[in-house]
C-alpha cells in the first residue's frame, strides 16, 4: 500500500550566475537580479506566478511533514515572496506539527539581517551552499563568494542555531575539485567542522558534459584527482568525520547527532513528495516525473495541466508505483540499507518468485559480499563504510544487471 506524501520540494531556479560545474534547470540573471524594475525582477514575478499556479493544481493530499526549497538560489527570493509560497502550501495540505521546513542558501546572497526575516516566515533549517573555503578554488569553479563571505555567513547561522531560533543547518563541499590533494582537502574538512556546522553533505565532483567543466574536461584541461586519489580522499573524510563524532547515515551525507536531514531520509527511503517548479522531480505516488527544464516548456505545460490535468504520475488512481530497483538503488545509500524480500513482497513479488530471484541476486552480488563490500544481515543488505559506499556504482551496476535478466 502506497503512503501519501507528506513532503514537497519547490524548485527555485534563479542565480546570479551559473557555477562551472553547474548542469542544474535554472535562470542566471546577473549581478542585478533584485534591482528595482530590472529584467531579473520580471522573471522571478512570473516564474512565482506560475510555481504558484501548480501547487494550486495538485490534488489534495496529507498535511507535509518536510519542505524543501532548493535552487537554483532561493535566498534571492525576499521574504514576502516565500512566505507566500509557504502559505500557498499551507492552505493546499496544511503542515504537520513540528514540520521541517528548509532552505537553501548562498553566501552571496543575504545578510545577517535576512536571516533573521527567512526564520521569521518559518524557516527552521538552512543549507549553507559553501562548496570550498579556498579563494583561489571558489574562483576556479564560477562560484561568486569569497572564502571570508562563507566564514561570515557560518558564523551568522551558527549563531541562531545557538540562541535557539533555527532547528539546524547543514554546509555543502564539493570533493574531487580541480587541483585538489589531500593535504588541501584535509585543510577543507578542518575549516567545516570549525565552522560548528552540526551537517555536512560531501558530494564528489561530476563532470556532466554541457557545462564549463565538461568541455574543459574534453579538452584535457580541467586537472582533477585521478581514482586512486579520489578513494583515499573519500576515506579520510569518512574517518576524519567519524573522530569528530560525525556518523555517516548516508552517502554524501554526515551528521552529528540530532542533525539528520528528515526531507533526505524521505527520499532515501522510498517514500512519495510533491515536487514543483521547472524541472522539479516529484513522486507522489511512486512514479518520478520531471518537469520542463526550460521556463517557456514549463509554462506551456503548466497552462496544459490548467486545463488538462494529463500527467498521470500526480494522481493515485493513474499512477503507478516505484519499480523495485529504484527502491533498491535509494534504500542502498543509507546507512541502514534495505531488506530486498521485504521490499519485493511489498511490490507483490511472491513467496516463490523471491525464493528464485534474489538468490540470483546474490550471485550477481557475490564478489562484493564475498570481500565485504556489501554485508548481508537477517535478509537485510547494506553498503560497508567506507569501502562498499565508495563503489557504490558498481555494486548497483551489477544489481541492474540483475534486474534486466529477470524482466
């Protein structure tokens, strides 16, 4: 039996200018992106009118439980203007007592005054978009912060967490960048748990081929850690992490405890969200659906479900549910990791398909659990750490492998 959602992501997609990394759906509008009567100012009032319009359009559902805004950089929105949203989502499904309500934020983009405003609306979680503390690597990726702006912002939202007016907060890095060794990364980690932050989410590098990175990387210019490099700067995050009381709970995410992010877990595992906003993913019911990366198709085909209502994956009776290897794919990224009968029983496997199916499974799976990789506990399997979430890929590689062989 599929649960109703109870968490929504609202995709924010305007920025000062794209990072150079950077393969996101968004919309650079320049160093004047909020002066008054400016280009920028036009484009935020009718991409809000149209993510307005589609939460307007979703059916009813539970009351949320997580809200997500992401970008993008939503922390060029003004405070009325998310407030609105968040009273749009209010009136649609109601909050949950306690709710988690997060954003993201970027170091050049607000004051300690602003915070204090995003708070005031019913903000009660930030994510800090840091990326380095290095000036000369922040310049090198397109980002607009220097490493002093980070400290500074750091500083401002450390300061609320411990006055008692925000939930938690979480600081994003970037591993694997250009010109990185480890002696420079250790220095990265040092200056993050310095900066009190109580979450950290580490994502690797990746090169998608549309982006600065991309044609810089085809050219051979972009320098980057090679593989080996690579593991061991993963495995001295996960330990350095680990001695500072930090428990990896998932991939690229660490926290101390108290600090996990619910909207992340949500994901992770297997439950449905509302998604909205160009080129937002939603999954309410199990099927994913993105939307339109481009503000022109988003707008047509939010006119469409004015009129229409045609994308079935937003309604339970039209929908259909999460296919057994996508759950299989997200539960594996937690630290806890799934139980695969339990799972296959759930999307209506039979006692005797499983008793066939997952055996073969583990054989696709056998060299991994065989060296410890993968560990297999009272029908449960979850990735080691660090050596089985550091070849994550290939341990899902093998599973769809698997998963093509049986369909």
């Amino acid at each position: 039996m599929v649960k109703p959602p109870r968490s929504a992501y609202l995709h924010i997609p305007f920025c000062h200018k794209r990072c150079f990394y950077c393969d996101f759906s968004i919309i650079p509008l320049g160093d004047s992106a909020r002066a008054p009567g400016s280009p920028g100012i036009t484009s935020i009032n009718a991409y809000l009118d149209l993510l307005h319009k589609e939460i307007l359009l979703a059916p009813k559902g539970p009351p949320l439980s997580t809200i997500y805004f992401g970008g993008g950089t939503p922390s060029l929105l003004n405070q009325n203007e998310l407030r609105d949203l968040l009273e749009n989502l209010q009136r649609k499904f109601g909050f949950q007592e306690g709710a988690e309500i997060t954003m993201e934020v970027d170091p050049a983009t607000f004051s300690e005054s602003d915070l204090k405003e995003f708070l005031k609306i019913g903000i009660n979680r930030l994510s800090l978009g840091g990326q380095s503390f290095d000036d000369n690597t922040l310049v090198s990726i397109g980002r607009k912060h220097n490493s002093s702006e980070l400290i500074e912002a750091c500083n401002w939202v450390n300061q609320l967490l411990k006055k008692g007016l925000l939930r938690s907060w979480s600081l994003d890095l970037i591993q694997n960048l250009p010109g990185l060794d480890l002696c420079k990364w250790l220095k990265e980690l040092d200056q993050a748990v310095q900066s009190q932050a109580p979450h950290l989410s580490i994502y690797d590098l990746t090169i998608e081929s549309n982006t600065v990175f991309g044609r810089r990387n085809q050219k051979g210019e972009l320098n980057i850690p090679n593989e080996s490099l690579a593991l061991e700067i993963d495995l001295e995050t996960n330990q350095f992490l680990k001695r500072r009381g930090f428990s990896r709970y998932e991939i690229s995410s660490y926290s101390l405890p108290g600090h996990t992010s619910r909207h992340n877990r949500m994901y992770w595992s297997g439950s449905g969200w509302w998604g909205f906003g160009m080129g937002a993913t939603s999954a309410p019911w199990g099927e994913r659906f993105s939307r339109p990366r481009t503000i022109a198709a988003y707008k047509k085909w939010v006119e469409e479900q004015e009129i229409k209502k045609t994308e079935p994956t937003l309604f339970i009776n039209r929908s259909s549910s999460m296919p057994l290897d996508e759950l299989l794919m997200v539960g594996l990224r937690r630290r806890e990791g799934v139980h695969v009968e339990e799972i296959a029983i759930n999307s209506g496997w039979s006692k005797e398909k499983c008793n066939k199916d997952l055996k073969l499974l583990d054989k696709y799976w056998s060299v991994f659990l065989k060296k410890g990789h993968l560990i297999k506990n009272n029908g449960r399997y979850f990735l080691s750490n660090p050596k089985g979430m550091q070849i994550s890929n290939q341990i899902l590689i093998q599973m769809f492998s698997w998963w093509d062989s049986i369909n």
